[in-house]
C-alpha cells in the first residue's frame, strides 16, 4: 500500500485512504451523502477495506489488502457515460469479478451515484451492488451491498494526473 499525505481539505473532506480507515459507519455515512458522484473512474486503483473505528481497523486493512483484495481496474466507456472493470484479489492481485459501471441513484439517499453492478457479471457476486462517490480527485468512497443489506465501506484511491 502506499502512503498518503493526511492534510485535509479546505473542506474538510479526507483527501488519504488513512484518513478514512477507522471513521465510523455514520460518519463515513454523512460523508457520502455530502459528496457527488463524480465522472466515471478510470485505471487501476488501490483499495481500502474500511473497518469503523475500531483499534485493529489498520491491520484488517492491511489484511485485507495483502490477502483478499488490492483495488479495481476501471475501463471507461468510449462516451464517458458507462463502463466496466475487474477486481484485483487474492496476494497478487489478479483480475477477476467483473461488474459493469453506470451512473444511477443511491440506496442511501436515493441521489446520484455511480454503481459497480455485479448482477450480469459475475456469478459469485451477482447480489453484490458497490456504489461509489468522489471525495475528491483520485479518492472515492463506497458502500456495499449484499441484495438490499449494507455491508461495509471501501475507498479507492487511483493515481492523480
């Protein structure tokens, strides 16, 4: 994993993987219900599984990353509109579980989004649903869901160009 500068923005929204792991379930919730979706990602990212406020919540990260899953490679669609990417899982982080990009609305708070839809994707996955908002450029947040049951929260934070 890489290292993050931890200053935060003049808004006060995180701008690190760091600053976000360990943040409760409400307040990672009120953070995204603040934020807009954003364009449509593109390229491999790395991935932060988010464990609320608990003192162990860095090594499960770590955990996680070294040994479940590093990211998501995003591929954008020639019109910017939609796309598709792959998971990067297991120790060295091979592509699998594809889902299909597409803006619409929340199940949190019922506005705009973008979701990473596993349904006509991935058999393992198919009652996955991630949606995700930007924090800011190159760091999104994103909740998970199991059918219409939350399950955690992930960031991904992709090189700024």
């Amino acid at each position: 994993m890489t290292t993050s500068e931890t200053m935060a923005t003049p808004e006060g929204l995180p701008t690190s993987l760091d600053q976000l792991t360990g943040m409760r379930r409400e307040q990672l919730d009120d953070l995204f219900k603040r934020l807009t979706p954003g364009p449509i990602p593109e390229g491999a990212s790395e991935g932060a599984a988010l464990v609320y406020c608990t003192w162990f919540a860095r090594i499960v990260r770590w955990l996680a990353y070294k040994f479940a899953w590093q990211g998501k490679v995003f591929t954008r669609a020639p019109d910017g509109q939609s796309g598709t990417l792959v998971n990067r899982v297991g120790p060295t982080g091979i592509q699998a579980i594809q889902a299909q990009v597409y803006p619409t609305k929340s199940w949190i708070d019922d506005r705009p989004c973008i979701v990473l839809d596993y349904s006509k994707t991935s058999f393992l996955a198919r009652r996955i649903r991630d949606e995700i908002r930007m924090i800011r450029p190159g760091l999104w947040l994103g909740k998970v869901w199991w059918g219409r049951t939350r399950l955690l929260d992930f960031a991904l934070q992709f090189p700024v160009r």
